[in-house]
C-alpha cells in the first residue's frame, strides 16, 4: 500500500515542488490549502487528492490526519500555536518535516535580521546547525519560526526533521524576488546598481531542492534534528544579477555601492551587509541529499512563469503581494540614472559565476 503524505500550504511555492516530488516517489498525497489561490490541476498519473480547510481549524486538521498519516509536511507553521497544533496530532502521525528559516540564526554578539540591513549580525561561513538561535517569540517571523522549533524539538511525540531555507526562489511565488532583476531585464535596463559591492547576500533556496530534501528526509524518518537548506555553490548578488541576464540573453553593466543603498536603489531582495552562507554537510552526510539544480540553472523555469504572469497584466496586479511590500519605488530607474551620472557608484563587467 503506498505511503501517505498530508501536505500543508500545498498550492505555495514549496508545497507544490514537495506534493511532485513526493507523488513521482510513489506517495499517495493528500494537498492541502485554504483555497485562496488558483486551483491546482495535478498531473493523472499522481495520487494526489485536494482538501480544502484552515490550517487554524484544529477539528478539520484532526479529521483529515484521521487513522494516520505517514508523513506531515508543514510549509504553514508560523508560530507556537502551529506547533501545538501538531503535537496535538500524536500518534497520527508517523513523522513530520516543517519549513523553517536560516533566519533563526543569532550572531555572535546576539544580533538578528530585524531591523536595518546594515546592523544584521556577521555569522560564521559557512553557518552550521549548531550555531546559536534566536529566543523564541510570536511577534516577528523568524522569532515565530524559533519558537515553532522548540516546541517540535522538545514535544513532538513523532520524528520531526526542520528545515532551514535561505531566500526561496522558483515558480508560483506570491512575492517572488527574481522579479527585482527579470523586469530591469526585460525593460532593457542597462545598469544594475547593487548595494555592499554585490558581494554579500542570503543563501538562496530553489523549491526543487527543497522538495529533495523533505523527500531525502521522509525516506530516513528520524528526529528530532535540523539541517540547513540552501543551493549548492550559492552565488554573490553579482552573480545573481547576471545568472537572471543570461537566462533573459540580456547584458548590462554592474554598479557598485561601497555602502547599503536604499530600497530600490542598490539594495536588492538579497543585499546584506555580511555574507549568510549555509553548511550543506550535515544533510549529504545523515540523508545522502543530492542537490537537484544551482541557481543558475533553476531560472528558467522561474523567468517562463514570471514572464506568463506579467503578460496580460501589470506586475503591480500579477503580485499585489509584492507590490504592498516593495512599491514602485524597487524600480526607480531615474534615481539610478541620477547615481550613475554623478558618478555616486563605480561601474564593472557584469559576469555570471562560472564565465570569463
């Protein structure tokens, strides 16, 4: 009898990826989602039922966990009381994998990734699972996130796997990143200006190695433990700028700020002042996890979608989400011009990691 997976926040960016790679490993996979977002029609040949229910509805939840689920994976858990929740489950579960974030990490002088870009801590690199974590709390994300963790790591009556991702990126994001540079390509833009140097930036995270992950993890159900989850080879911002150019066959030129920028002046969705590097060691050595793609190689899938979505639509109506977060000012293009005129910023070959 196949295994069965319950999938939370299935319609997202990463439940998609985990229902395919879990249904193409010979899972039978019931997708959950509230029903906000588009109806997924999910390939015949998958075992793959859709539910449509609140994640906070705990009866609902319990009800369709019923006499047992092999695998929960939780793309939802937000706070302590998704935590709870899944405990409540108990031996419902066989065990669970639950999306976390690297921004749970603390620095050494007990800095976090609250606040302005240019204080966020400088951690070791790469950084390790074992490094310091942030004191739980329910009012910020990744404070969420720390508190998720303790109470599964503490309480959970079954194996519970956490995974930690960098910047997520692939298809059917509802504020996807890549965005930042696909519009400066696809308006022919010939500069790009980006803060600290375009050196520092976040660990990025493809969906397609995440959903290996949960599949590497699912298939050694232990717990409880951690692991990082990040690309392999994770590219500087500069490299990122680039990576988009090539998959768009765009060129342009790279201008360098010594310092943070502003929003939309040089200061891009993965800008950071010190370098956030994940250790992928430990999940290669305890799951014999294989990365399934770079960041380079990830893109066009992304870049296909994002051009299907704007194409019919302006981008402010393609992803309100984004659009309440970043405003039109992420693409200023006249202050850019501004800057490099007056020579604010200092102008290089834009390269992509691997060319000459």
């Amino acid at each position: 009898m196949p295994r069965r997976a319950l999938v939370l926040g299935a319609t997202g960016q990463i439940g998609r990826a985990t229902v395919g790679r879990l249904a193409a490993d010979g899972w039978r996979v019931d997708a959950v989602s509230r029903g906000s977002r588009p109806r997924v029609r999910w390939p015949a040949e998958w075992e793959v039922r859709t539910h449509h229910l609140d994640r906070a509805d705990d009866a609902a939840l319990r009800r369709l966990v019923g006499t047992g689920c092999d695998l929960l994976v939780d793309c939802l858990a937000y706070t302590s009381r998704d935590a709870v929740q899944l405990v409540s489950l108990g031996d419902g579960v066989g065990a669970a994998v639950v999306i976390s974030t690297c921004m749970v990490y603390r620095g050494p002088e007990g800095g976090n990734f609250g606040g302005d870009v240019g204080a966020y801590p400088a951690l070791p690199v790469p950084v390790r699972e074992d490094q310091p974590c942030l004191s739980p709390d329910d009012h910020t994300y990744a404070g969420g996130k720390a508190a998720v963790e303790q109470v599964l790591l503490e309480r959970a009556p079954f194996p519970v796997t956490v995974l930690r991702p960098g910047m997520v990126h692939g298809p059917h994001s509802a504020t996807p990143r890549e965005w930042y540079f696909v519009k400066r390509a696809l308006d022919r833009r010939p500069v790009r200006l980006l803060a600290y140097g375009g050196a520092a930036g976040c660990h990025p995270s493809a969906t397609p190695n995440l959903a290996e992950l949960v599949r590497a993890a699912a298939a050694r159900p232990h717990g409880p433990r951690v692991f990082n989850a990040g690309d392999p080879g994770p590219p500087t911002v500069r490299e990122m700028a680039a990576a988009v150019d090539a998959a768009l066959g765009r060129t342009s030129e790279a201008y360098l700020l010594d310092g943070g920028g502003a929003p939309g002046l040089g200061r891009t969705p993965w800008s950071l002042n010190h370098p956030l590097v994940m250790d992928m060691a430990r999940a290669e050595r305890e799951l014999g996890y294989r990365p399934v793609c770079d960041y380079a190689a990830s893109l066009p899938e992304t870049v296909l979608w994002l051009r299907d979505r704007v194409r019919s639509a302006d981008w402010p109506v393609a992803f309100p989400a984004l659009a309440r977060r970043w405003g039109r000012g992420a693409f200023a293009y006249a202050a850019e011009d501004r800057a490099v005129k007056a020579g604010q910023v200092r102008g290089v070959p834009l390269i992509a990691a691997g060319q000459t």
